[in-house]
C-alpha cells in the first residue's frame, strides 16, 4: 500500500493553526490524508494571572481536543514566547524538525507570513523557510494570515482551498480554545466568518481560505 499523502502546518501557538487554515486541515482530513500540525509554543504569557505550567496543561488539552475535531495530529514544541529564535537555537530543534519532515514527506507546508507583524508568527515563517532549505524532499510551501492579512504584495500566486464542508468543524475547532474566551477567540468570529465568505466567493463557493505559495 502506498503511504498515505502528509500536509504539516507551522504554528506559532496553539491556535494560529486552526484560524489560519482549520478547514484546510478537516477538508485534507476528509480526503484521507494525514495532517500534523507542529505548535511551536504553548503561549503562556496571554494568562499572567495563572502559573505557567497549568496554562500548559489547559492549553494544550484545548489543542489536542481542537486536532481531534479537525483529525490532526499535535506535536508540541516549548518554545517560550517572544524568543522562538533564541530557543530554538539552544534546544537544537532544527535536527528534531527535520527528522520529522524527512520521515513525514510532506506534499505542502502551510506555515506564517514573514509580513505577520507578531514576532512569533515571524520567526516561524523563518525557521520554516530555513527548514525548506534542508528538508531532503521539497514540499510546496504556503503561508496563511492569522489576524493581519497574509500578504500586502501580490508577487506570490493566491491559493484557495474550498472549506464549506468543513467550515463548522473549524468554527467547532476554535470553540475548544475555552482558556482564551475572554483574550482573542470569540470576538473575532465574525472576522473569520467574514474572511471565510470573502475566499469563498474567489471560488464560488460558500466558505473559502485562501494562501499564498512562497516555495
Ligand atoms: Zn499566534
């Protein structure tokens, strides 16, 4: 039997992955390819109220339940906030990340913007980037927008991935993300829901995303 097609989206935290591409990820799922979403950090720091470790733990049971809903699997990397770089460096992460690319062979990355104004969100658009560089078997490489739209330029060539049968499992998805209730999630409902229409219409269709391919 030949190995089932591999997609891998980079995430910065724990919820990027499902605002920036949820139903990309469940509409891949849905064609019976397997789907890994690598979550750089934890993202502690939006609960300073709370010790670190118990944000952990919640956070990461919402990422696990959110991978549930979407069908991925969830590897997590405790890369601590505001220094990916720094960190990624002194845990020597890069040979990690590449066993797990050149074992998984990913047809498409999906990853940030080097435009993403977060400092996270950009350094793994890097660390990415340097990846791509070193991984033996080169998959397409897209970015995705998290709050900020993924591109200001129009050098790179648009791609849509039609999402109408899996936007209400990317709208399930966020709704795991229960710790962050009052931070960023609900609120901005109506910006994905807006953004869905948007990129839907591209493809004439009900709910769109849309990237960009950089590689
Ligand atoms: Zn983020």
């Amino acid at each position: 039997m030949s190995k089932k097609e591999t997609i891998v989206v980079c995430s910065a935290h724990s919820d990027d992955f499902v605002i920036g591409a949820g139903g990309t990820i469940a509409h891949y799922a849905a064609e019976k390819k397997k789907v890994i979403a690598l979550i750089f950090s934890y993202g502690e720091k939006s609960h300073p109220w709370l010790k670190e470790n118990i944000v952990q733990k919640m956070r990461s049971r919402e990422t696990i339940e959110a991978g549930k809903v979407l069908n991925c699997e969830i590897i997590f990397f405790d890369l601590r906030e505001f220094h990916f770089q720094e960190d990624y460096q002194q845990k020597e992460l890069e040979k990690q990340f590449l066993a797990i690319l050149n074992r998984a062979k990913p047809t498409k990355i999906f990853t940030h913007s080097s435009e993403d104004p977060h400092p996270d969100h950009k350094a793994v658009n890097a660390i990415t980037m340097d990846l791509w560089q070193k991984v033996k078997q080169k998959p397409e490489l897209y970015i995705y927008s998290v709050w900020n739209p993924v591109s200001f330029k129009t050098r790179y060539p648009s791609f849509y991935v039609n999402i109408s049968k899996t936007f209400s499992a990317k709208l399930n998805a966020l709704k795991t993300f229960r710790s962050q209730k009052f931070n960023a999630i609900y609120p901005l409902f109506t910006l994905i829901l807006f953004r869905a229409i948007k990129d839907g219409f591209k493809l004439r269709t009900l709910f769109g995303e849309h990237f960009y391919r950089i590689k």
